[in-house]
C-alpha cells in the first residue's frame, strides 16, 4: 500500500467512525495530490530545470564578487594570517589550546593595519580554522612600498606564522575568491581602500577647487 492509499484509507476510517459518534484527533499531514507522480518524465525535468536556474543564478553571484573583488584596486600580495594559542588550564589540571574568536580576529588585523601599514589598502576574509578552534585570515594588499619580507616579520613578531606571497594576475584574485570569499558557507570579509583607490573607483580625480570667487 503507497502513503497515499494508506492515508485515504486512514480518512475514510475517521469518517466511518465519526458517523458512528466517535472522534477523532485530526491528522496534520501535508494535502499531497496523488495524481502527481514525482517520476514522471515532465516533472523530472521541470525539477531539472529549477535546478539549473538556481545554479546559473548562483554562478552569476559569484561572478559578480569576483569581478567587483578585482575592480577595487591593483592586488599586489595575498598573505594568510595565523594566531598563536592561548594555552589555558583546564579544571582537571589539563592544557588547553583556544584559538582566536572571529571579533577578535577581525579587530587585531585592522588595529595592525591602522598602526602598521596605514598605507596600504586591503581586502581580507575571515575563515575559521579546520582542525582546532580559532580563527585565521586571508587577506590581499596593495601600496607603494609593500615589502613581502616585512610584512611577514611584523606579523610574526605579535601574532602568529603567516605565509605573504605575490598576485602575478587576474587569476589569482578569482582563485582567492573562489577559495576564501564566495564558499557556500559564508565568510566574513571586510575592505579598506586609500583614498586614491577609491578615487579610481568612481573615475573621478584628485581637484583642488578654489574658495575665493573670481
């Protein structure tokens, strides 16, 4: 017997038992038609079709961020960012390792930023670390003067290891996308542009205008 015949049998029953003088608790199923048949060629294909909308739609999404990620300013660097462990102690006396929380995260890396490289325009994500809790970061840099050397230096002097390597194109920027910013689970991600980046943004220069009337 299918769930639709069982279910049809069930309300033909209640009914019987109604008349009868007895009752009966309403059963709160889901109406289903039975003249739908979830296998037939045609609604396979619409399902199908759903689908394929679906995913176009978030293709184009991701396109979208990717296209807008690179338009924000020349990416010359991408530097993924680690945080040592705090090692507390446990009530039985044992170590225990906690890495960083995501407010925490995003909080040192833009007071590193404001005090270090105040320069530099970024882009960075936030991803929670695989294997153990905490956080880290993956971040892209542009700005004159950006050495790779240094930035690794004063990063793992306060914080943690980190890798700083070099964007060579257009493609790594999609890469780094793909990877840290437009994931199906979500990633918090923040920008901070110098002015001259968010002057090439909206195409508009640099003018001094003159407060004195001619």
């Amino acid at each position: 017997m299918t769930l639709v015949e069982a279910l049809h049998d069930r309300k033909v029953r209640c009914a019987s038992d109604s008349a009868e003088g007895r009752t009966e608790a309403p059963i709160l199923v889901r109406k289903v038609c039975p003249k739908i048949n979830m296998h037939h060629p045609t609604y396979q294909e619409i399902i199908e079709e759903s689908d394929a909308k679906l995913i176009r739609k978030d293709q184009m999404r991701k396109l979208v961020m990717v296209n807008w990620v690179q338009n924000l300013a020349p990416w010359d660097v991408v530097a993924h960012l680690t945080w040592k462990d705090k090692i507390f102690i446990g009530r039985g006396g044992e170590k225990v390792a906690r890495g960083v929380k995501i407010d925490s995260a995003r909080f040192f890396f833009e007071r590193f930023m404001r005090k270090e490289f105040p320069r530099l325009s970024y882009f960075y994500a936030v991803e929670e670390n695989p294997c153990r809790s905490g956080h880290h970061i993956h971040a892209m840099f542009c700005g004159e003067g950006l050495r790779r050397t240094e930035f690794w230096s004063e990063w793992f002097a306060k914080f943690g290891r980190a890798r700083v390597e070099p964007i060579r194109g257009s493609l790594d920027v999609a890469t780094y996308c793909a990877k840290y910013v437009t994931k199906e689970s979500g990633t918090w991600w923040n920008t901070q542009l110098q002015w001259h980046h968010k002057q090439a943004l909206t195409a508009s220069p640099f003018t001094l205008e003159s407060t004195y009337a001619e």
